[in-house]
C-alpha cells in the first residue's frame, strides 16, 4: 500500500486526524485504525461538549471499553461449539420448555438497550439440550448489535440445526431504551417477537406454547 500521508503520531485526540485528514481527503480515504478504543471515546466524550480531562471521566474511555466488549462478547462465541457435547439422546417427545431467560442486549439503530425474557421451547425428535446450555445460547446472541426480530429467529435457528427436533417456537418480550428515553415516551410498550418452525408453525402446538408462556411465572421455584 502507497500511503503518502503521514499522520502526525500520537495526538490527544482525533481532532488531530480530523485536521489532517481535511488536507489529505483527496488522496486517501481516512482511517481511525491508529487510535486506540479509548482514544476514540475520549474523543466522543469532547465531541458531547464535556471535559474528557475532568476527574469524573479521567478513567471512563477504559471503562467504556471494556463494558462494551463485554455487551458485544457474542461475536467471538460459536452457538454450535457451545450446543456441542451438550445435546443427549433421549426418548422424549413433548414440549420442552425453558421460559424467562433474562436478556440484554444492544439495539443496532441506536446502540442503547433493549432487554426482557425470552421463552424457549422446542419438542424433541430424539436428542434434548443440556438445560443450561440454552440461557447461553441466548447470551450469544443477545450479546452483539441486534434487532430484537434477528435474535429471536437465530435463537431458534440454532436450536433446529443442532437437534433437529420436531419444532421450535422462541418467543420474546423486550423493552427498547431508545422507545423509552428518546422523545416518542412509550415507557411501558413492550415489543414481542416470535419465531415458529416445525411444528410449532401447527395451530395446536403453537397455541400450546404460547398459553405456556402467558401463565404468570412462579417466583417461589
Ligand atoms: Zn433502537
């Protein structure tokens, strides 16, 4: 690669570039790839019109950066290797259920928040997941930048492809910080979202697990 420009090394922060690059737009497209994660948000914090100096946010660039590779950690999780070796042959052949699995997640639009329970339920054809390995499976995937319809059809997805049971039905129920902080105030809407295959596409099957899911959850277990 011909790079002409020389960026000058190690600004505070990406004002910096900002400058240079205003000279060099013609020639190369810019690149933040030389700063560090924390460089970067110290220089988001400026861009809000607060003080990254300040002793309050001295330290929340590093903060920020690790908070975020832990809410974005699916990405270097594999939902098969996870399923692998916890997936036993059993003869059982009604409706396996795991319901109000907390979830947290980043909504892809706006990066804020979108959380709630999701319910899982699959009918086997010969092989069952390990139980605990299911609320894992919805860490994956909740885990990186999402659309709530996404994560819902690839909890399911990933349940089919592994035991390949008669069905699977995923339903969730979230609330999204950017309805509820943002101008629009619809604080208490909860969006749901589900995704039927197999069997679970059946009228009776369907209505079977969604009953599941409405009966009020017994905090006493
Ligand atoms: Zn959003």
């Amino acid at each position: 690669m011909a790079h002409a420009m020389v960026v000058t090394k190690s600004p505070k922060s990406v004002a910096g570039l900002h400058e240079a690059s205003t000279m060099l737009v013609e020639r190369e497209p810019v690149t933040l790839g030389e700063f560090s994660t924390q460089e970067l948000y110290r220089e988001l914090i400026a861009r809000m019109h607060e003080d990254p100096s300040r002793d309050g946010l001295l330290a929340t660039p590093g903060r920020v950066e690790k908070s975020m590779a832990f809410l974005t950690k699916g990405y270097t999780q594999n939902a098969t290797q996870i399923l692998r070796g916890a997936m036993f042959d059993v003869d059982y052949d009604e409706m396996v259920m795991v319901r109000d699995i907390e979830m947290f997640s980043l909504c892809e639009h706006h990066m804020l928040p979108f959380f709630g329970r999701v319910h899982v339920s699959y009918i086997p054809n010969g092989k069952v997941i390990g139980l605990s390995k299911i609320p894992r499976l919805v860490e994956v995937f909740a885990r990186r930048l999402q659309v709530q319809e996404r994560l819902t059809r690839q909890i399911a997805d990933a349940i089919q492809e592994a035991i390949e049971p008669r069905g699977v039905g995923v339903v969730i129920e979230a609330r999204h910080m950017c309805m509820m902080m943002r101008g629009i105030e619809k604080q208490q809407s909860t969006t749901v979202t589900s995704a039927m295959v197999g069997c679970f596409r059946e009228q009776q099957t369907r209505a079977e697990f969604l009953s599941l899911v409405r009966q009020p959850g017994n905090s006493n277990l």
